[in-house]
C-alpha cells in the first residue's frame, strides 16, 4: 500500500448495516455510512437537526468548550436561510479574478522556498502557512495577521493531550472577540466590520452572532484545508504521472480537485440531533439522540463510485459529499476548491517530482473505525523542473 493512501475503514459496516456507533462523552452516536442515507438525512432538517445545543452537532462534541452558535452551520430554517443569504456574496469572491491572483503569488512563494529546502515538513511549514495566508484574503484583512495564527501550531481546539482543551479554544474566542472590538472603534472592509454593519430581519447583527461566524469561518476551513493541501502533496509524491498529466492538461485540474476532495474527505463526519422517534436504516433512532453524515463512508460507496478507492484524476460523473450536502453544505468551498486549484496549478508547472522522507499518520479513533485522516508530521523533498 502506497503511503498516501488513505483506506477505506467503513466499507464491512456500509454494505451489511450502514451505520456504525461511536461513544462521545456520554453522547452516542450514531454515523450513518451509505451515500443515499447521508444524502436524504442532510436534506430532512426538520427530522435531523442543526440547531441543537451550540457545539452538540460536532463530533467530539464541543458541548463542554463552547456556547456560542457557529452561523449559520448551527441554525435551520428559516433563519439559515436568512444569515446565509447574507453571507454567500462575501464567500464567493475566491471566484474573482484578483482574489485568484493574490492566492496564486502566497503559493507561488510557499513552493518556490520549498524548492531551495532540503527537507521540508509538509504540515507547519507549508500547508499551516498557505492556510493562514490564505485566510487572510477571505477575511480581508492585511496579510501580516496570518503570522499570529501560525503562532497558533497546528491545532487550536485541541492539545496533545486531549480532544478537546478549553485553554486552547479560549485563545481563538478571546482573539475573535478583540477583533471585533477593534472593527467597532475602526471600521472598515474587512469581514468583522461588514458584519458588524449587516442586517437580518431589519435589525444589526448583534456582537454573538458576528462571533459565531467568525468562529465557524477559523475552525471550520482550518484542519480541513491543512488535511487536503498536505494529503494532495502526498499524492503527487507517489503520483508523478498525475502532475505532470495536470501540466499538459491543465482544463482537468477542476475535475482533479473535485476526485482529491472526494478521496481525502478532510473532515470525517458531522452530526445532527434527533427531533423525533424515527429510523436510520432500519435502525431505530430516539428523539434526543445524536447521528453523524460520514462524510468519508459516503465518498466510497462503491454503489455510486467506480473505483471507489482509487484517485482517478479526470473522474467526470462525482457526486461527492466532501463538502456537505444540502442547505449546510460548506460556506467556505469556494475558497477552498480555489486553494487547491491554483495549488495544482503552481505544482504541475514548478515541481517535476516530491519524495517522501519520513511520515507519522494521524489515526482518528472512531469507536469500531480506525481511519487515517492525513498526518502528525510529514517530511519531504521538492524536485523543481529543469
């Protein structure tokens, strides 16, 4: 088995039950695996919801480190539909043609200084570092920032010690909260201040509700975007052929994109609580309790995927749910398919081969599933083209 390959745990449990159990803090769930059951409980937020206790939705739970709502990821309808038709016009300028030239000159960099590196760990000193300064250009805010969340490390719900530190939690809630004091004494073009001079059913959004969306707006595109560049750069290591196939045909590096997120699925799974007594397939389900869209289960459903564990680089027909699925699929994708189309842009142009000198998997422990998300730490030798 290639080192960046990233096996499918779920496939056993997704063809004789689809589900699987996993304990989370005295709060069970239960993850639901085929892609037709992910699909129809995403779309049924009446039965499943979003809007339960802040932090219960997420799995670990985030119950104990947490009570500000993430908006509009933890709120349904009709109100998700009100913030997020508030927001959608400030996600969707990755898709401007400045936006794609300021992303392509912060990784153009980030590769040209790992061409001149005998070693280079993929995780710190790459992917943390395109993922922050990146962030910059969504938040619109000078670039300089993305120093101070590089500063963070790797993590910042979590220790090595445990799943979830409330120490670390407090350091991103209380810089949030600065920065939005900051942006009412000066306002201006950034995400803080739009926000702050935005309206919702005729009224300013208040001080909590700015919080929440920056809160998803860090947490949420953090480890995920760092998980996919790193995983992606793993591929190419072991996969030449697709880089160079990317540089002779550049029109597939969408479809690429597409198949790698589709492969990788960064984040695993994400929850939703129970409003009613009901079933999940042909498993009862009580009123109160806790399931999980596997993401990841999903993505490898061999009833949809051809080749479900294989990366096939043009794969047209990709009905994936790497991004969610329905009314709470990811705000933030559009930046994200824009990271990692300019970031196989800039490899097939600049890079003619990366060897893998020393890896450490990151295993999440999911009860019954082990899988293999990405890394802890990965290193690497870029090879430039003559």
């Amino acid at each position: 088995m290639k080192k960046s390959a990233l096996p499918d745990p779920f496939a056993q449990a997704r063809e004789a039950k689809g589900y699987g159990t996993v304990e989370d803090q005295n709060d069970p769930v239960t993850m639901l695996l085929r892609l037709k059951d992910v699909r129809k409980t995403a779309k049924d937020t009446k039965t499943f919801q979003s809007g339960a206790a802040p932090g219960r939705i997420v799995v670990p739970s985030e119950v104990s480190i947490r009570d500000t709502r993430q908006i509009p990821f933890e709120v349904d309808p009709p109100m998700h539909g009100e913030y997020r038709a508030l927001l959608e016009d400030w996600f969707k300028r990755p898709e401007q043609p400045d936006y794609r030239e300021s992303l392509e000159e912060i990784i153009t960099e980030l590769v040209d200084e790992a061409l001149q590196m005998d070693r280079l760990e993929v995780m710190e000193q790459f992917a943390l570092k395109l993922q922050s300064r990146a962030l910059t250009l969504l938040l619109n805010i000078p670039y300089e920032e993305s120093e101070t969340w590089i500063g963070w490390g790797m993590h910042v719900f979590r220790s090595e010690e445990s799943a979830l530190d409330v120490d670390k939690a407090a350091i991103l809630y209380d810089y949030i909260d600065a920065q939005i004091d900051k942006a009412i004494e000066h306002p201006g073009d950034d995400l803080y201040s739009v926000l702050l001079n935005s309206e919702i059913e005729g009224r300013k959004l208040t001080k909590e509700e700015v919080k929440g969306v920056m809160i998803l707006t860090f947490a949420g595109g953090r480890d995920t975007v760092i998980n996919a560049v790193t995983n992606s750069i793993a591929y190419f290591a072991e996969h030449p052929e697709s880089l160079t196939r990317l540089d002779n045909e550049p029109e597939i590096t969408a479809h690429a994109v597409e198949e790698l997120v589709r492969y990788f699925s960064p984040l695993t799974h994400m929850g939703r609580v129970v409003t009613e007594d009901t079933q999940v397939c042909e498993h009862a389900a009580k009123a109160d309790t806790r399931v999980s869209l596997c993401w990841a289960s999903a993505n490898r459903d061999a009833s949809t995927f051809e080749n479900p564990n294989e990366i096939v680089i043009d794969r047209k027909m990709n009905p994936h749910v790497g991004f969610g699925f329905g009314i709470h699929k990811c705000l933030g994708a559009t930046h994200a398919r824009q990271v990692l189309r300019v970031l196989l842009g800039v490899l097939a142009q600049k890079v003619k081969s990366i060897d893998i000198l020393e890896q450490k998997d990151n295993i999440e422990d999911w009860g019954e599933f082990q899988r293999k998300v990405g890394y802890d730490s990965i290193q690497v030798k870029f090879h430039g083209k003559d």
